[in-house]
C-alpha cells in the first residue's frame, strides 16, 4: 500500500518556526534563571545541582558542560529504566542538553560581566526571585513550544511507564533523588576542605546546595500559575495560529487532534499524552 504523504502547508512551516523560537527562548530563560541563583552560591535548581557541584570541585570542565554530561547520564537512565520499551528517539534528547549547556555557560559569562562576585544578602534574595521568575517563564515557553523533552523529564516519564505510579508522585521522587545525590558529592568533594562553608553569607549550606535549591524548587510551580493563567492563550494562539474555519461540517467519526499545550511534554513528534508536572529547572 502507498503512503502519500502531504507536504507542510506554509502555516505549518511558520507555526513550526515561531514554536522553535518559543523553544529556543525557554531554554534560554532556564539557562539565565540557572546563572542567576548560581552567582549566589546558594545552590540553583534541583534538576542542575548535580553538574553544580561537579563543576565546583572539578572546574577545569565549565558548569554547561557538566550540564551536558549529567543530561547524557540521565538519557542512559532512562534506557536502563525502560530496557525494551526505551525508543531509539529518545537520543534525540542529546540535542535540548547540548543547547541547554551552551545556553547556561554563554549566560554566566554574560551576567557575570556585571554581577559582583562579593554579594550582600539583599542582592541575593533578589537574584534567587529573578531566577525563579526566569525558571517559571522559560519553563512556560518551552512546555508551549512543545519542540522536544529535556532528560530529567524523560527520566521522570521513564520512572511512571516503569512503575505505573502518577507522573507528578515520580517527579518528586526523581527531585529528591537527584538533590540528594547532589548533596552527597558535595559531602565526599569538600569534607577535608569545610563541609558547610561561610564565605558570602553562606553558613550551613553545602557546596552547591543550599537554600536557594530549595526556594526554586518550591516556588517555580507557584509562580507558572499565573504566567499560565495570563499567557497560556495568547502564546498559544501566537505559536499555533487560529483554528482555520471549516468548509463543510465534518463527519461524525473524525475528530481533530487538539494542538499541545504548555502542560504536554513532547516526544519528536508531539505526541497528544499526559506529560509530567513542570521541571525545576531543564
């Protein structure tokens, strides 16, 4: 049997173009929200403390590259997780983690060129708020865009396959999975050095960890609530177009797949499935 397939409408190519951009604009959002907490040394979003601490005790590699390194551990996981059932196009997360690490290294060097490196509390607080408001946005942008899934979500979605638990319960689960390992290093990496370091306003927080981590992680989804609420419409409508109007009513048993929404997480071809609650920070 012949498959015609029919060529993208012009429509289609310049929705496409407009998500890409979305995408591209997500990730660059995260990236900057990463930067941001970062410059605090109060610890950045749960998803990115792994390649932090990594990159704290092993600085020869930069933070995005160790971002990129992570991510591919967390591609290998999700093959582990899934054995048979993991699909060969799930590699294609090898491209979002490569963007996502040159988008993190290319920000710390933008922001750092006026970002003191000696920080009073206040400015902290305040750039630990940006970065969430930046994590937020750019989550937002990305979902909507619906281009193509991040790592940790992949492992989160692996995680629910496998055990048939909800997606949002294997979030957590993958969350705390990951700070704690993140923690641990930090343990092993700076115990003869000062476990809990004071420089900057420090105090009993862990190298690469701290109480940042923790804000991000609580208040991200807080803040995506209302940038959904106000923007989910108009961005969709933006990225997607307008329905066209139908020449004729059509027949009963077909049906229109609806277009993805910023809370589906998208396979390389969008796929119309749950997707898993927004990540902390991809």
């Amino acid at each position: 049997m012949n498959i015609i397939k029919s060529r993208p409408t012009r429509r289609q190519v310049f929705s496409y173009m407009r998500r890409l951009i979305a995408y591209v604009a997500g990730m660059f959002f995260i990236a900057s929200g990463v930067s941001l907490s970062r410059s605090t040394n109060w610890g950045i979003s749960t998803v990115n403390s792994i390649p932090n601490v990594l990159s704290l005790r092993f600085p020869q590699l930069s933070l995005g590259t160790w971002v990129i390194i992570v991510f591919v551990c967390f591609i290998l996981l999700q093959a582990l997780i899934l054995l048979r059932k993991f699909k060969w196009y799930s590699f294609l997360q090898l491209i979002s983690s490569t963007l996502f690490g040159f988008l993190v290294d290319g920000t710390n060097a933008l922001y750092g060129l006026f970002l003191p490196e000696e920080q009073a509390v206040w400015l902290k607080i305040l750039l630990i708020a940006a970065a969430t408001v930046a994590i937020a946005f750019g989550i937002f942008l990305y979902l909507e865009a619906n281009i193509l899934s991040m790592p940790g979500e992949g492992v989160t979605l692996a995680l629910s396959q496998r055990t048939g638990l909800k997606v949002s319960t294997c979030k957590i689960i993958f969350d705390v999975g990951v700070v704690l390992t993140a923690c641990a290093l930090s343990l092993i990496f700076f115990w003869d050095s000062g476990v809990f370091w004071s420089p900057s306003g420090t105090d009993c927080m862990l190298r690469g960890v701290g109480i940042g981590t923790v804000i991000i992680a609580v208040f991200v989804g807080v803040v995506m609530k209302p940038i959904t609420y106000f923007l989910k419409k108009p961005v969709h409508a933006l990225l997607y177009g307008a329905p066209e109007p139908a020449v004729s009513d059509p027949p009963a048993a077909e049906a229109s797949s609806p277009a993805p929404s910023a809370g589906e997480v998208n396979e390389p071809t969008p796929p119309a499935a749950e997707a898993p609650e927004p990540a902390s920070a991809e």
